[in-house]
C-alpha cells in the first residue's frame, strides 16, 4: 500500500502489479544459474564424459533444460505462496491462472537455452557470472516489470515497450486480472 499507480483507484494495486513481474524477473534472473553451471560442466569435463557415453548428444542440453524447468517451478511455487502471504491475488478463473503459469514456464525453457548457450560461449564461471548479470539486469530493470511505462523518460519508452520482459509481465496481469 506504500506506492499507488497513477490510473488505479486501490492503494493496494501496487502489489497486483508487482508481483508478476517479480516472477518474469525471477525467470530471467535464472538464467544466469544456467550459464554458470553449463560453463562449470564444460570447464570441469563433465561434458566430455557424457559424450563418452552412448547417448544422444542433446540430451544432456535437453536434460540441463527441463530440469531448469522444474526447478523454476518450485521457485514459482514459493514466490507465488509469499505473495499471497501479503495480499496477491489472482482475480480470474482457474484456466487463466494455468495459462499464465504455462507461459511462465515456457520463458522459463527460453531462458535455460539462453543460459545454455552462454556457458558454452564463455571460457570461465566467472565471465558467465558476469556476462549473463551485465545482460540480464537492464533486461529486467528497463521494463515495465517495477513501473508502468508511461511514467519513464520519453527515450526510455520505446526500449521498454518491445522489451519481453515487459510484454511476459503485461500477459500474467491480463491473465491473472
């Protein structure tokens, strides 16, 4: 109740808003765990051995995926439960909260392959821990993940408005109401 949003009647609101782009940014934030830990196996020959395997070269990718997938799952879970512990709500059917949850997840398995491709491209965890903050943080931070876009700065607008960030985060509060 501590921020109003201009246009919404509810002092309340700002939490409404929040929340969901908590979540994209908690996506995004993941895939950077992908990129430290893809680069790790690399630099560890981890991959090397699995290639000595008779085994499918894609399913160690594709393995490293799903499970990000999972993994976020249960974060969600978590993030979703601490919301409603202050007062988050989804105010539409149970089909619309699903819909929103399966995008999420979906973004989720775009950014584990994001992540995927950045521990292999960079050569130690410590430049993958970088590269992938100094990418995703104003990935996050110039959207409208924490406010609504029309009160930025005019030249931050467009880059915010074609950010997917924003356009995830505007979905789940469309979907969710």
């Amino acid at each position: 109740g501590a921020i109003g949003i201009p246009g919404f009647p509810d002092p309340n609101a700002y939490r409404e808003y929040l929340l969901p782009g908590i979540f994209v940014q908690t996506i995004v934030f993941a895939a950077a765990t992908v990129a430290i830990g893809m680069c790790d196996d690399i630099n560890k020959g981890i991959i090397d051995r699995f290639r000595s395997l008779p085994m499918s070269r894609s399913a160690v990718l594709i393995g490293r995926t799903l499970s990000e997938v999972v993994y976020n799952a249960g974060i969600l879970v978590v993030l979703m439960l601490a919301g409603l512990a202050v007062g988050w709500t989804v105010h539409t059917d149970l089909v619309s909260f699903l819909a929103g949850v399966a995008l999420l997840l979906a973004f989720a398995y775009a950014m584990a392959w994001l992540g995927v491709w950045l521990g292999v491209v960079v050569p130690t965890v410590e430049v993958a821990q970088q590269v992938s903050f100094t990418v995703l943080f104003p990935i996050t931070f110039i959207s409208g993940v924490f406010v609504p876009i029309y009160t930025m700065p005019d030249w931050l607008q467009p880059i915010a408005y074609w950010n997917p960030v924003t356009t995830l985060a505007s979905s789940l509060r469309n979907l969710w109401g």
